[in-house]
C-alpha cells in the first residue's frame, strides 16, 4: 500500500525543524513492516496521485482544499491529521464560528477551513483525547475522529538501567518560549529549595540574561544549554522528577521520554496525552504557582524510580503508534494490498 504525505508548505521556509515533520518521517520510517510505503510529493516536480492508495494531510489550511480535491479525483480516501495544540476545547463559540459561511464574502476563516476539510476527508487522526474533544467541538460527524497515539524515537539501547539517581527537577525545552511556563517553575523549586537543571534552546537574549542572574544567586539552579541526545537520556534517568509546566501543550513528548527513562512527571491540565501515562503522574494549574509547588512536592515525595520503564517504552513505541495507524489506512482502502493501487 502506497500512502502519501503532505505536509503544511510553510514547513519549507521554516528556521526549525517541525515537530509534525519529524513526527511524519518517524511514521514513515515504521511502515514497511506492515508492507506500506510513504511517499512524499513536493511542490517542483509532477506527482500522480494514482498511483496511490491513501492520501495522509498534516495541518491544515485553505492550501488543503485542492489537494483534498484532486485526490478525490481519483477516489483516493483522505485522512488528515491537523495538528490543534490548544489548553482547552474550542467548545460552543468554535462550533458556531466554524458554521458562518465566510468564504461567500471572500474571507477566510481558520475554525471553518478546518471544519470543512474534516468533513472532506474519510477520516480525521488526534493524538489524545484532548485533541479530539478539540476537533469534535467543529467536525459534523465526531465519530470520524480517531486517536492514534504518537511516539518516542528511542531504544532500548540508549537508556541506563544502572543510573544513579539524584532528588532534583530536569526540565528541557525552548526556555524562553512564554508558554513553556519557565519562569514559574524557576519560582517554585527557589521557594521549594530543591535542585532544578535546565536544558534547551534560549534565543532571547533578555531571557538569557535574566537565567544568567538567577544561577549566579541560586547554587541549586543550573542552566547546562543545549544538550546531546547521550546527555538528554543521563539527565532523564538521573533526576528523580521531570516537569513540564506548560501553559499548553500539544503533547509532551519529552515528558514521555522522561517517563520511560524512569523520572516523575509534573504536567499540567493544559496538556494533550495525559492519558498515555495511566494516571502515573501529578498534574497541576499551570497559572498557579502554589499547584505546580503541590505536583512537584508530591513528585519528590515518591520512592524513586530506579531504572527505565520498559513496559513504557514498548507502549509508547514507533511500532505500536505505526500499527495503530496501518489499521486506519487498511480500513479506508481493505481491497488494496502491496504498493501502489496498480495492485
């Protein structure tokens, strides 16, 4: 079976690498176990669509619209997977919204693009139950809206098993990104007097100052930069506690990666995927101080977890997320086998 990913254009002129790319190249990467090809259209050269069996969207935009189109040219079904962090719902006024037909004034309008790109496609993909209590709020038929889980890229191999494990707080992130929450967290572990290492991309020089000036005051305070995928997997195993007090967050995916290393986790209820950690972590108000203090606590407070959680690992796997996601292709196209609809 042939699948073909599209991704949002503007990931060509992006300064970063997408985390939607990456999630898509890692997806692609598991398909050939279950005798599935990806491919990849780009915008220079021809591309025929049928010669393929699934059409796979990620994000969504009025630049959608044809490609859903000259699929369905071909009877090719869609699936789309549209990628909506939000800390809540869109709830009553995004169902409303996504109803007033702007595009008869010439105008566009981004809950009624995806409204209606959801009811064009065979099938709509979320990645928690969040997500899909989002997209629900906008979609006319909500059972089209499936979960598949994303995944970790990692191996066994990468993880310690023989760690020392030390009572502090690791965070990692693009530090200086306002939702990421860092300053409060800073906050906290000074009030709590307990070690916090911080990791990650800081590309405001303000903020930078600022951390520079917190570590020189607060011995327990670390900022040890950008680090190494090796370092990443030392940092995780070692601290007793990962939190990540986003005031919100698509999906935590390097708070899975904390949680398989065998670290506490602090999320907050703006997060998506809370679900994928069985109720095994604190969750807390990221707009309160005293609650994130609360989670972090409690995270402290629990026995250590010595080692890697391996059954979390297996379930948060590229495997597991893969096959969840060839049982979506095989039951929009049952009769097609192999590569390619030629087949």
């Amino acid at each position: 079976m042939r699948i073909a990913y599209v991704f949002d254009p503007a990931n060509l002129h992006s300064t970063t690498f997408s985390g939607v790319v990456r999630q898509g190249l890692t997806w692609a990467a598991g398909l050939p176990d279950f005798d599935m090809e990806a491919v990849f259209p780009v915008v220079h050269e021809t591309f025929d669509w049928s010669g393929c069996d699934v059409l796979h969207l990620f994000q969504y935009g009025s630049w959608a619209e044809a490609i859903v189109a000259a699929a369905k040219r071909y009877d090719i079904p869609v699936v789309l997977s549209p990628i909506v962090d939000r800390s809540t719902p869109y709830g009553w006024r995004g169902r409303i919204i996504s109803k007033i037909p702007f595009e008869k004034l010439g105008l566009r309008q981004r809950h009624r693009t995806l409204s209606g790109l959801m009811e064009a496609c065979d099938a709509v993909l979320a990645r928690s139950e969040l997500e899909k209590s989002s997209l629900s709020d906008l979609s006319s038929d909500p059972g089209n809206i499936e979960i598949v889980r994303i995944s970790i890229d990692c191996s066994a191999e990468v993880l310690r098993p023989d760690c020392i494990k030390v009572p502090r707080v690791f965070h990692m992130s693009h530090l200086n990104q306002e939702r990421k929450n860092v300053r409060a967290l800073i906050a906290v572990c000074e009030k709590l007097d307990v070690p916090l290492r911080l990791a990650g991309k800081v590309s405001d020089a303000g903020f930078s100052s600022w951390l520079e000036g917190k570590c020189k005051a607060n011995p327990k305070l670390e900022y040890i930069g950008t680090i190494t995928e090796g370092q990443k997997w030392e940092e995780m195993s070692e601290a007793s506690v990962f939190s990540l007090p986003s005031l919100n967050e698509g999906i935590g995916l390097v708070a899975l990666e904390a949680y398989v290393a065998g670290a506490h986790i602090v999320l907050t209820d703006r997060t998506g995927g809370i679900e994928y950690f069985g109720g095994d972590i604190e969750i807390c108000d990221p707009a309160s101080n005293a609650d994130i203090s609360r989670c972090i606590s409690n995270a402290l407070s629990k026995p250590m977890h010595y080692g890697p959680r391996y059954d979390a690992l297996k379930a948060f796997s590229n495997e597991a997320s893969v096959g969840r996601l060839a049982q979506v292709y095989r039951r929009l196209a049952p009769t097609l086998q192999g590569s390619g609809r030629q087949s």
